[in-house]
C-alpha cells in the first residue's frame, strides 16, 4: 500500500501541472477571458446541446451509480508507474463502448499501454492530463497486450510494438472539459456517462485510503499537498454529499474493499482544484442479434449517414428455407428498421444481393426468389422501401416459366428510377422502373458470364445505364462485356474486351464518371495473369488499357478529379496480398501500394473506395494459414499515397469475418459490412456485423 501511494505521486506530480481547471493546459490556446480557448467552446456546446433546462436538471436523481447498470470495469492496479491519467482515460472508453449496447463482451480490457508508450502529448509514467481523452480522436484504441502492462513496474515500453496488436474501431467523438460546479458535473455524468476526474492529493487522503471505512466521504483537512491524481467519477449521492470514483490503486483496495472511494462535493480545507472531462463515442461495430442466422451480401449508406444492409436470414416458417432480409441502422448504430420478405411460394428460397438509396433515403433491394417447385426457377426481385422502412413495392421478373433469373446489380438515378440487371434464362436481363414501380424498359442481351464473373450497372448523372457482364469468344475464351443504354432503353453500343493471350478475361467491377466515362477491371489471363483497368468514353473508345502483372483487379473506384482507384489480387512472395494502383484521368500510374500481413496470412482485397479530399480505402478478408481463423483488414491511403493506417478487426478471438461491402459517407465516415461466424462449421449461426470508423481514423 505505501509502495503504491508513492510510486503515484510521480504522476500527482505532473497532473497538477496541466490539468487543475485553474490551471493553464499546455493543450490549451487563452481565450479572451483568460481561460482556455477549448474550455470556452465545448462547455459552451456541452450546455446547449443538453439544454439546462429546470426540468432537466430537477430530473436528476439525488444519487446515482453507473455501476448498477454493469457500465464500469473493475478498478486496475498502475503500479509504480505515475499513469493514473491513462487508466482514468481508458476507464471513460471502456465505459462508452459498454455503453453503447453492441454485444460487446461485460469482460474485456483496455490497454492503458497504449496511452503510456503512444500519446506523445503526455508523458508516460511521469503524468498526464484529462486531454488524453483526445488521443482516440485520429487512433483506435488497443486491446489489452499480451505482456498486459509492461510498464507497471515503472519502465519504459515501446510504441512501436503496438504495430502488432489488434486495434478497435471506436473513437473519441466529442472531448468536452466540465465546469465544476455541480449541476453541470452531475449532467455530464447521467448525459454521458463516467468521466476522466482530478483533483489535488494531500497527505491525509494516503491515511483515507488505508484506514478509511467503507462508505466513509474523504474531506481534506489536513497534511501537506502531494500532487493531482486522476480517477473515473462514476457517480454521486446527495445524502452523503459527495462524487463516487473508482481509482486505479488495486481492485480490492481503499475504504470500499473494490478500488473505490468517495470524495465530498465540497467541505475540504483546501482548494482541491477540481477538473472533470469528457466524451462521446464516434465509431462503431454492430453486431446483429445471436442466432440470427444472417448472411450479408451488399451495404449502402445514406447521405444522413444511416446504413442499409441486405442478404438472407435462414429459417422462415419451416425452419429451412432462405429469405430476403434488408436492415436499416442509424449514424449511431441504433437499429432504425428491419424487413423480411420472403416470396410467393410457401418454404422457398428468397435472397437480397445488392441495395442501393435515393436522395431521399428510399431504399432499393434486387435479389432473387423462387418461382416454382423447380430446382432452378427463381425470379428476378425488386423492393423500394421508404425511408422508414415502409414497403412501398414489389416487381418480380421471370423470362420464362421454370428459368433462372437472378438479379444482381442494382443503381438509382437523380430522379428515383432504378435500373436493375442480372442473369435471365442464359442471357443478361436489363430493367428499368420509374420511382412508382412501373417498369419503362426491359432489354435482353445474350451473355455468357464465366463463373468467377459477374453482372454490374452503373448509371451517369444523365440516366444513361452501363451494364458489364461477359462473353464467350470462339477462340478467346471468356471476354468482357460492355452495353450502354440510352434512358429510353435504347442500346448505343456494345464493347468486348479480350486479352492479348486469347484466355479467358473477367470483368469484375466498374464505375461512371460525371462526364460519361466508363472504367473497368478484372482478371486477364494468360501466361502471366494480371489486372487491366479500362477506360471507355461516352461514345463508347477505348481511351486507354493498363496491365498490371500478378494480380487481378476486385473493385474500382473514382475521385472528383477522374483519378481512377483500382484494388486487386496480387502475389506477395508466397502469399497473397492487397494492391492498390492510382490511374489519373489520362491513364497514368500515379502510385502503386502493396500490403502483406505476412508469410502465414492471405490477404484478399474485396472493395475500395475515396472519400471527399482524396483518402483512399481498401478492406477485406484476412485469413492465418495455420489457424484458419480470418478476420476484416482495411487499409487507409492519402492521396499521394503514403499509408495512414492498418486496421484489422475480428470480433472475438472466435469468431470469422468475411467483409461484404464497403461505403463512404459525405462527411467522410466509412463504413464496412461482414459476415459475422462463431466457427467453422456451416451450422454454427451467422450473423451481420457492421463497423463505423468516424471519419475515416482508425489505428
């Protein structure tokens, strides 16, 4: 006990220098009063936005303990390291995400070494500030390490060693300091939850801690000042008079026997200097509910940032069969809505593939739904929802009775038509609808897809739509195919696309410009395999090809400015790995970048996309070889390039991840879709996940 009361005071030492609210921060610029400039702007922000109100603050109760709510971790020991900043940090985190009601496991830690060997701004074992809280606003926060916590001795521990360990995807939203008065402290706390606490430690509260009884208020008297200390305040009690903290001395240590104490709200015989701070939770991961059996196949998001996600659920009124579900979440990851839609056909197979939104937030679904008793009879299936998930239509689509036709590809013009194409009876299907459902044009093209192909339409900003599947040449093997269609339905022209060894090409992906220019990637066969991208003009040239060997490409992307982003397939040594070329508007190589995990990992690139200033992201599946355990890998590029973070994300150490979609926001929040599994075996329960980095950061 004396070991650690002294070991500590290294870290009084220095939160006294940068965090007392009397106190200028070194984090802080003066404002006009003479107080911090932030302090100024988010206490403001903070009153506003909870508007203290006389009925808002009568409906505070008179005591009140978030550990009732099974929101707190349990106290941690910080050893002779002065680190109390960072387990007070790190407690208001672990709070948040316990919080925030995702599934997250009661049980899980943190890692305070993060804070120690990373934040640059604080100083490690000798002290830090309540402005740690800010170092989660451009990072993800760590697991709790294998080692657990090396500098609990009081050594130093590298940062460079976090490279390697798992990062989560939630950050700090909003920082707010608190005024100490009070009500506002008490709001902060019942709004928000447990908060980052300081205070100045004289020498009566080590006899407090050690002797104290359990309930008994700590009121400084006496002794002479120690340093500042900081705590989680998880709560209060206007009986006793005073804030409940849980401490980081131990979790069976102080008055309380569990790492807890309480301080009164005023009464001490000296100035305590008080300081309290902050935050909101930005970045997410939902998880759908347990059993759910849920099998994700596309995601889309809004322009309010609210997320939609199709694919099937398994079980319907029989137990057996498959339908089509399509969910809606909030920006907050609240469920907004959830639809089912399972056919005509009783016990049947129902299946979404690809979803997409309007301006107004109408939801468009296209999957497939069986039409007859027979093995291979399903119809082409589309559903507009409304933006509360009201069902506003249905259209099923059949080329003949008995044949298969499944829909693929789905995209929405400016004026809420939707076009939607897919494989029909052998051929590739094009349908156009209005926004009321009334079908405008129906084309058919004879196609031949190879089997690792696909069907995808793009549409331009003037309603033209661009369709990509493939042929089957003579003697070429498998081809891309290109149409595009006029808004009337009429085919301007058709394009195919074979590589120079005469084997077989599959197109995979592709994208439209604002002016009509169409870009195309996938795999081109032959005596060294590789990538081609394509651009093709509104008339239907082909502007440029590019080749890129040892890979094949997956998704393409495109920024404001006609650069071309393409993520592809690549060999690594003797794994696979991502590969992520930028092509300008001319053709261009600006850059190329590869990412391997390493010798015992397979990476497989399956989306990428480009955020509003240029940022580009590219996720995927990643999978140990020895293991076969996978889980979400998603790489972040500026745009010159140069990397800005890895994150790899697997919800349990039991679970796999196989990512289904990747989307972008218009303030710049990506947002990631997968399969969620508890094991290898096809019975075990799938479920969706979901992750939301805020604004693009991560680890």
């Amino acid at each position: 006990m004396r070991q650690r009361f002294v070991s500590a005071t290294a870290c009084f030492l220095m939160v006294i220098l940068f965090t007392a609210s009397s106190v200028l921060s070194i984090d802080y610029p003066m404002g006009d009063n003479g107080k911090p400039q932030d302090y100024e702007l988010t206490i403001k922000r903070f009153r506003d936005e909870l508007s203290q109100s006389e009925a808002y603050i009568k409906a505070l109760p008179s005591s009140f303990d978030w550990r009732t709510k099974g929101w707190v971790t349990a106290a941690k020991d910080q050893g002779s390291c002065g680190s109390c900043w960072a387990f007070a940090a790190v407690g208001v985190l672990e709070s948040r995400i316990l919080m925030s009601k995702y599934a997250i496991p009661k049980v899980f830690n943190l890692s305070e070494q993060q804070q120690i060997s990373c934040n640059d701004v604080m100083h490690g074992c000798s002290g830090g500030s309540m402005s740690a809280l800010k170092f989660w606003e451009n990072k993800g926060p760590s697991k709790e390490i294998s080692r657990g916590y090396p500098s609990k001795d009081g050594s130093e521990y590298p940062c460079s060693n976090f490279d390697r360990v798992n990062t989560l995807v939630w950050h700090t939203r909003d920082y707010y300091t608190v005024d100490t008065n009070i009500t506002d402290m008490k709001t902060s706390i019942y709004q928000d939850g447990p908060a980052y606490f300081r205070f100045d430690v004289y020498s009566d509260f080590q006899d407090f801690w050690r002797a104290g009884k359990q309930g008994q208020v700590y009121l400084q008297s006496s002794g002479i000042i120690r340093g500042g200390h900081a705590v989680l305040i998880i709560g209060w009690d206007d009986t006793r008079q005073a804030w409940l903290c849980r401490n980081s001395w131990g979790s069976t240590q102080g008055p309380n026997g569990d790492g807890t104490f309480w301080i009164g709200y005023a009464g001490h015989a000296h100035d305590l200097n008080f300081g309290m701070a902050s935050m909101r939770l930005g970045g997410w991961a939902r998880l759908s509910s347990a059993n759910s059996n849920e099998y994700p196949k596309d995601m889309a998001v809004d322009r309010k940032g609210n997320v939609f996600l199709t694919g099937q659920y398994h079980g319907g009124a029989s137990g057996h069969e498959y339908g089509m579900s399509t969910f809606s979440y909030d920006p907050d990851g609240n469920l907004r809505w959830k639809r089912r839609y399972d056919g005509p056909l009783a016990n049947s197979d129902d299946y979404g593939t690809a979803i997409a939104v309007d301006g107004s937030g109408n939801v468009y679904v296209a999957g497939g739904s069986k039409g007859s008793l027979q093995d291979l009879d399903y119809d082409f299936t589309t559903i507009k929802y409304d933006a509360n998930g009201n069902r506003k239509w249905v259209r099923r689509y059949t080329a003949s009775s008995g044949s298969r036709d499944s829909a693929e590809a789905i995209a929405v013009d400016s004026s809420g038509n939707v076009y939607v194409t897919g494989e029909s009876d052998g051929a590739t299907a094009t349908i156009k609808y209005d926004t009321d459902g009334k079908r405008k044009w129906l084309r058919r093209w004879r196609t031949r897809v190879h089997e690792d192909g696909c069907r995808r339409i793009a549409v331009d900003a003037v309603g033209n739509a661009y369709v990509l599947a493939g042929v089957k040449g003579a003697e070429s093997g498998y081809d891309f195919a290109l149409a595009k269609y006029d808004p009337n339905g009429n085919r301007k022209w058709i394009k195919h696309y074979n590589g120079p060894a005469n084997q077989d090409d599959i197109a995979k992906a592709l994208a439209v410009d604002g002016s009509g220019n169409l870009y195309v990637t996938g795999l081109a066969k032959g005596t060294a395999s590789g990538f081609v991208t394509l651009k093709y003009d509104s008339a239907g040239n082909l502007k440029w090809h590019r080749w890129s060997n040892g890979a094949h490409g997956e998704s393409i992307a495109l920024d404001s400015s006609g650069n071309a982003y393409v993520a592809g397939l690549a060999m690594c040594n003797s794994s696979y790995c991502y590969l992520t070329v930028k092509f300008d508007a001319d053709g261009n190589r600006q850059w190329a970048k590869r990412h391997h995990s390493g010798p015992t990992r397979d990476d497989y690139p399956l989306a990428i996309g480009v955020d509003g200033t240029g940022n580009i992201y590219v996720t995927g599946n990643s999978r140990d070889r020895q293991s076969n355990s996978s889980g979400i890998l998603t790489v972040k590029y500026a745009a010159n390039g140069e990397r800005a973070w890895i994150s790899r994300y697997r919800w349990s150490k039991d679970s796999d991840e196989a990512p289904c979609g990747l989307a972008i926001d218009e303030t710049g929040h990506v947002y990631i879709a997968a399969q969620n599994s508890a094991g290898q075996s096809p019975d075990q329960s799938r479920q969706h996940l979901i992750l939301k980095y805020h604004n693009g950061t991560a680890p």
